[in-house]
C-alpha cells in the first residue's frame, strides 16, 4: 500500500464514520413530539351538552345541560350509560368484559403486605446470609468477617443497621422495610383508584369520570400497550389514552405525563392487572 492509498482508505475509513453517526444522530420521525388529535364532537343546534365516547367517534347531546355547564351525578352515570350501550351496540365483537376479571377484583383490596411470619426462619424473612460480607459487631475482639452460628439477635440488630449505613440496598432489607414499600405502593395505587373515581380530581367539568364506564378499571387493557390506536393516529402508550379519555367523556384537560395524577392513575391500572401477561400491539 503507498502512503497516499493508506492515507485515502484511513480518509474513507474517517468519512464512513462520521456518516454512521451523523446518522445515529438524524432526528427520527417516531421520536417528535406530536399533540394528541382533537376529538370532533358534532355541535347541538340547541347549544346543549354533547358528550363524546373514548373511540372519538360516538357523541350524545344532553338535553337540559348547555355547553359549559356541569351535569349531575345521576345524569352523569345515565349519560355514560346510554353511550356505552350505543357502543356496544356498534361494536358488538369488541374486546369488552362485562364485568371485571376475577383476578383483579382482589387487588387493591388485597394489601401486598405479607403477614409477618411466624417462623423467623420462613420463606419472608430476611435473608439469612448477607451477601455483603460481615463486620464483626462493635466492641468485638473477632478479626475475620463471615456468618457464623454464633450470632445473636443484638448483632443481628448492628449488622442490620451496617448495612444500612453502608448503602449496600439490596443486602439490608428487613421484613419492615418491605412492609412499608408494600404500604406505600399499595397507598399509591388507592391514590389513583380515588381519581380514576373521582370526576372533580381528574379535572372533569361535567361529572363524569373514569369508573362509570370502566368499573374496577375494567377494560382498560393496560397490559396491550404500547398499541396503535386508531383514534389517534399513532402508536399509543397508556397514558395517551388516559389524556384522552380525560378530555372526552371527561372534559378535564390533558395531564402532563409526570403529573403525580397521571402516575397515580397509571399505577392504579396497571395493579388492577396483576397477574395477566404483558401482551403488546394486541387488539
Ligand atoms: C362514557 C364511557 C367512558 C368513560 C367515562 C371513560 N371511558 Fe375509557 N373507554 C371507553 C370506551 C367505549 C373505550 C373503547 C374505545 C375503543 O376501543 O375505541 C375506552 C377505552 C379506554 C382505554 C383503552 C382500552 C384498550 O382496550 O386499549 C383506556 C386506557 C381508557 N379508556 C381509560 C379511561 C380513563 C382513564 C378514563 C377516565 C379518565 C376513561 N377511560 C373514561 C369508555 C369510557
């Protein structure tokens, strides 16, 4: 090879790089920002109330309640009524349970806090070896690290509290720190069963919320996401489908997908399905 072919192949060798990143780095199109689509609602002659469905396409006029103006609960639950009954009636094949699945009927009221167990050494308790090694407890004269037989309850409690201080997270959970994460996720998720419940907390102005069509977050299909979904034109993710249920039937506005609300009800959702398989792009 001459030095000018070696300069020209390390020149292609440079020129092949750059193009491969300035590729990497091109923008893609599934990767922009894109506003959610407008629901259309046909508009009442009379200036009433038209509610629209979930699919963007069914709607229903509410005779008594002009635009703008809020419904009462009663009407609320008669209003969704007779629109899930106008759907139903369209979609007849629809993958639509009619009540909720056993398996989620239990979830929320069922704490994920295992009951302590009677036997310490149980399948709950902590692990019995740490996989961090030991350090002898304090005032020990003992040199070498390691479990050994010998160890009682008060080194238990100062090799508990090593750990701990040390940071190492997964070696020093005691049965009470699962306790208060199962106490906490489970107040997580009552937190967004009382929005998905609760017209006013998802910023609904018209009395309707989530329950009235989706009891116990029934036929929600979490586990289906990420899905194309046709009412937006897009590949869609839990929570756009909960941004857009929100503005219809609910008439709220659009939660910020980190809004603590979002979370709440997305975590709600999701725990209402435990146990079903995850299943992507299923229609
Ligand atoms: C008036 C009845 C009604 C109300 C109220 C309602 N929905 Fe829906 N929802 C529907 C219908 C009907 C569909 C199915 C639409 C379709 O498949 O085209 C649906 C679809 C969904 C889906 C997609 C389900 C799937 O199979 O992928 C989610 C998620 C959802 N709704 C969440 C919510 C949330 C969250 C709220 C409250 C903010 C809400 N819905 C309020 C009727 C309702």
């Amino acid at each position: 090879m001459t030095l000018r072919t070696k300069l020209l192949t390390a020149l292609a060798a440079l020129t092949s790089i750059a193009g491969g990143a300035a590729l990497a780095t091109e923008p893609s199109p599934l990767l922009e920002k894109k506003p959610l689509p407008e629901h259309k609602l046909p508009a009442s002659k009379k200036g009433n109330l038209v509610v629209g469905l979930c699919d963007g396409e069914t709607a229903m006029e509410v005779k008594g309640v002009k635009e703008g103006g809020k419904m009462s609960r009663s009407q609320a639950l008669q209003v969704t009524g007779q629109l899930m009954e106008e759907w139903r009636r369209k979609n007849p094949n629809a993958n639509w349970d009619d009540v909720p699945a056993p398996a989620s009927g239990q979830l929320v009221a069922q704490a994920p806090t295992p009951p302590p167990s009677p036997n310490p050494q149980g399948p709950r308790s902590p692990p019995a070896v740490s996989p961090t090694p030991q350090k002898p407890a304090a005032g020990s004269s003992v040199g070498t690290a390691g479990p050994t037989s010998a160890s009682g309850a008060p080194q238990a409690g100062a090799q508990l509290k090593t750990n701990i201080q040390s940071g190492h997270t997964y070696g020093s959970f005691s049965e009470r720190d699962e306790a208060i994460w199962a106490e906490s996720t489970k107040a997580f998720v009552e937190e967004g069963n009382r929005v998905f419940h609760d017209a006013d907390a998802l910023g609904g102005t018209i009395a309707v919320s989530c329950d009235m069509c989706h009891p116990d977050a029934a036929n929600t299909h979490p586990e289906t996401y990420p899905k194309y979904q046709v009412q937006l034109g897009r590949v869609a993710m839990l929570r756009d489908m909960i941004n857009w249920c929100i503005q219809n039937p609910v008439r709220g506005k659009p939660l910020a997908d980190d809004d603590p609300k979002m979370k709440a009800l997305e975590a709600f959702i999701y725990a209402r399905r435990k146990g079903v398989p995850l299943e992507f792009g299923k229609h």
